[in-house]
C-alpha cells in the first residue's frame, strides 16, 4: 500500500526498541527522555501513524495539547481505515482540551459516534452538545489520593462532577473535568446497570460554589433525605458523606465494583488499607442499609449567602429531630 509516494512497511528493530524503550520511560515519569526517543522514532518512520500516535498520547500526558494535537493530526492523515480508531479518540481530547470545537466534532464523527447539530447547515463552530452518554464515574487526582465521583458526561472527553468531592481532591460539585478515554474501572449499582470509571486528565472549567463541611443531628434518614432535597431544589448539592463515601484498595477501585453495597458497619471487604495509608475514595449511590446513626457528616456545595439559610430552614420544618453545628468551609 502506498501514501504519499511511501511504501507502508513494517516498523524496523531501531524503531520498535526506541519506541519501547521510550513507554518504559513514560511509565517512569521521565517524560523529557521519552520524548526524545518517540521523536526520534518518528524521524525514522515518518510514514508509520503509530509513530505519531506515540507522540501525541506523550503529549497528553504532559497536557501539552497543543503538540498533541498537531502529533494527532499527522497520526489520523496516515491511518488506513475510515472509523474506529483510537488516534480519532486522542485529536478529540486534545481538541477539546483547546475548546477547537470543529476539530472535536470531526474527531468523534470520525471515531463513529453521532454528533447533533454538525450538519452543513449547523453551528458547527460551538461545542458539542446533546450526545446523550449519560452518567458515569470520574477517578479524580489518579496518580494522588484517588476520588472516585458521579457525574455526567457532556460529551466524549468532559464530565460534569455531581457528587460533592471531599477537600482533598481539590475539586469541587459542578465542576468540569477532562477526562481520559478508556474506563479504568467499572461501578455496577443495585439496580443492575453498570458505569465506567474514566480518569481525570484536568480541569476544564472550575465552579464558583464552594464546598463546606456540617455536623449534622438527623434523627431518620429521611431526615437527611430532606436536607438533600431542600439543596437540589434550591439548585445545589447536598450528600451525607458518612454513608456515601469509603475507602478502596487501588486494585478494587479499579475494578468492577459494586457501588452502594457495603458489608457491615465497620468492616468493607474492599477496604485494604492501612493506619496512615488510606487507599482511593470512592463514593457510593446510596447509604447501603446501615443501622442508622443520627450524627452524619455532610457536604454542602452552596453559596456562601445561602449555606446558613439553606441548613436553618431544614432544621426549622422539624426542629425535634434535626440540628446542625460546627460549619466550616473547606474548599
């Protein structure tokens, strides 16, 4: 088969052992080196699309989406089939990365997925909406203390965080991530359904709404669900931490992972970790069926103005059995 004049061929022996040589490098952090050995890759076999596949996932790793971009580029010019291929996948992220929305359109239209509004007649130049992926679960900080979070998927690339994350993660309720394209992980719900786990690449677009930490008295679950409720329908967040999160092993955190069941009160079978090294957080859908305890610790994702008003009128609709106290703000 010929391109551009070229004959495709098999890479050659200096080609495969610069190109290994240089993902052992990546796997070590040592992105400089691997840089200079993938580019030298790519001036052997200039013709090969992998040669600049490569560089363009090295530049994803180091964010610079500008190279991976033009990497990308060179990777699809070369590709010998129409859809499918993961090089596609890669020029979207970047693409999206830079907010270069017809880029991204072409991206996934050419990976094989259906973009609305990217007609001749559309307004192809705005970001990609409406492609109905649904729900789905973000690993946040993946190579630090790993959060796994809800959210929603706007598009192939972005997901918007629906669960409130802890202080940690340095993430906020509604913000926006970029996120990597294959799942690392999977959470199945009682329901049946189940969720890919993407990882984050970095944040897209923060959120203006602050992330606090309340003690909460609620005498009933429903209690909590009240305050839950008041907070989303004031068109913020409110989730009682004290059921939905848990600490995982990376290796179950990464695996497929029942997401609202616990076993016991104290005990999880997938909490591996140790005094002083905790594992990754993961959130689950649901409190999981625990022997109710009245004193929960809650986030809240609100205005700094409405936070008091929102926790006084929960407590005021049943004041013998709800309290609140020591509220802080914590991200």
């Amino acid at each position: 088969m010929r391109i551009f004049g070229k004959v495709r061929h098999r890479p050659s022996a200096s080609w495969r052992q610069a190109t290994d040589r240089a993902f052992t490098l990546i796997g070590d952090g040592r992105y400089e080196d691997a840089g200079a050995l993938l580019t030298r890759a790519a001036d052997l076999e200039p013709w090969l699309s992998e040669s600049w596949f490569n560089l363009a996932l090295l530049h994803k790793f180091r964010h610079d989406w500008e190279q991976a971009r033009a990497a990308g580029l060179r990777a699809v010019a070369l590709l010998d089939r129409e859809t499918g291929a993961p090089d596609w996948w890669n020029v979207g992220i970047a693409a999206t990365a830079l907010q270069d929305w017809p880029l991204a359109r072409r991206a996934w239209q050419a990976y094989g997925l259906r973009v609305p509004g990217s007609g001749l007649n559309s307004a192809a130049t705005t970001e990609p909406t409406g492609m109905e992926l649904g729900s789905a679960a973000v690993r946040l900080s993946p190579e630090g203390e790993a959060e796994v979070v809800w959210g929603r998927r706007l598009d192939p690339a972005r997901m918007e965080v629906l669960s409130i994350p802890l202080p940690s993660s340095g993430r906020r309720w509604g913000e926006v991530v970029l996120h990597d394209g294959v799942p690392n992980g999977e959470r199945v719900t009682a329901a049946g359904p189940s969720y890919p786990v993407f990882d984050e690449i970095e944040l897209w677009a923060p959120s203006p709404v602050p992330t606090w930490v309340v003690l909460l008295e609620a005498a009933t679950e429903d209690d909590r669900d009240a305050l839950e409720k008041l907070a989303s329908d004031a068109g913020f967040a409110a989730e009682d931490w004290s059921s939905s999160v848990r600490l995982l092993c990376r290796a179950c955190s990464e695996s497929r992972m029942e997401s609202d069941e616990g076993d016991g009160e104290h005990l999880d079978p997938h909490d591996h970790s140790e005094p002083g090294h905790p594992g990754p957080l993961g959130h689950r859908t649901a409190g999981g069926g625990d022997l109710w305890v009245p004193e929960r610790e809650c986030g809240l994702a609100a205005p700094a103005g409405l936070v008091r008003g929102l926790l006084d009128g929960w407590v005021a609709d049943s004041p013998d059995s709800r309290e609140w106290r020591d509220l802080e703000e914590v991200c």
